[in-house]
C-alpha cells in the first residue's frame, strides 16, 4: 500500500510498522479509553478516571444541564433548548446501569438519564467548552444559572 506524502503526486510507500502505527492511532482516537474508576461525591460531583490518566470532576450542575435523558426539564427558545436555575441541584444517587454507565438521580426529581462511559470522557474533555457555551445561552435569553426566586 502507499499513501501520498507532503500533498505530492508521487507516494511511497510507508513500511508495515508504520502502517500499523497509524491504524491504532486512528482506532484508538476513533473510542474513548476505558473508565478505571468511578467516584460519587453527593451532593456536588462525580469523579471519573481513565486508562489514559484522565481525571474529570463534573460538578452536579453540569452533569444536570447535559443530561442525556429526553425529558430532562428543557425549556425551548426559538428551537434552542435551555435548562436554567440549576446552579445548586445535589446528585442524591447513582445507580449502575449494566456495565456501560449510571443513572444519576438529582435532587430536582430529574433521574431517567443514563451516563455511559463514553459520555463521561466527552463532558470531562470537553467541560470548558461546553459550560462556557451553556453561560452564553443562558445570557443570551436573559436567563440565570441561579434558580428562580419564590414569591
């Protein structure tokens, strides 16, 4: 076999080491490594821990407003699915799903989502990113991490 090198026309071929090499880099980044250790940390956050030495604490809001369930409280603006007011949900409990994931139960009565693994790894890799963007959406409907005021 032979892959083109440096946007040239001409290949070469690469040798078989190499070739090897390349499908495991791209079968390896294709799946998430494998969860080593899961932490519960009530009411505040989970802890989880890979094969590849990541360590990712999600607090109990993020893992509330991402939630994977279909029915988790979502209020739509303009199409744009928003959760607010969750800066204080607590995690009551975390109850194994398989061998793949949990199911988190949140102090809100929210408790019909399943984290798998995978899911864990891409929240903990991507955690800035994605409350950065949730802190925008909520600013840009006027709306707060904070819950709502009783009168």
């Amino acid at each position: 076999m032979s892959v083109e090198i440096g946007g040239t026309s001409k290949s070469k071929p690469l040798p078989m080491c190499a070739w090897q090499t390349v499908f495991r880099r791209l079968h390896t980044s294709a799946q998430p490594p494998r969860l080593t250790r899961f932490s519960l940390h009530p009411p505040k956050s989970v802890e989880v821990e890979f094969s590849d030495g990541s360590v990712f604490n999600l607090s109990a809001e993020f893992l509330r407003v991402y939630s994977p369930a279909v029915d988790s409280k979502i209020r739509s603006i303009n199409g744009e699915k928003v959760i607010s007011g969750r800066r204080h949900v607590g995690i009551m409990s975390a109850e194994p799903v398989g061998n793949y994931g949990v199911k988190i139960a949140f102090d809100d009565l929210h408790k019909t989502g399943i984290y798998t693994w995978d899911y864990f790894y891409h929240l903990g890799s991507n955690k800035f990113t994605l409350m950065r963007d949730y802190i925008k959406t909520l600013k840009k409907h006027g709306l707060s991490r904070d819950p709502r005021r009783r009168k």
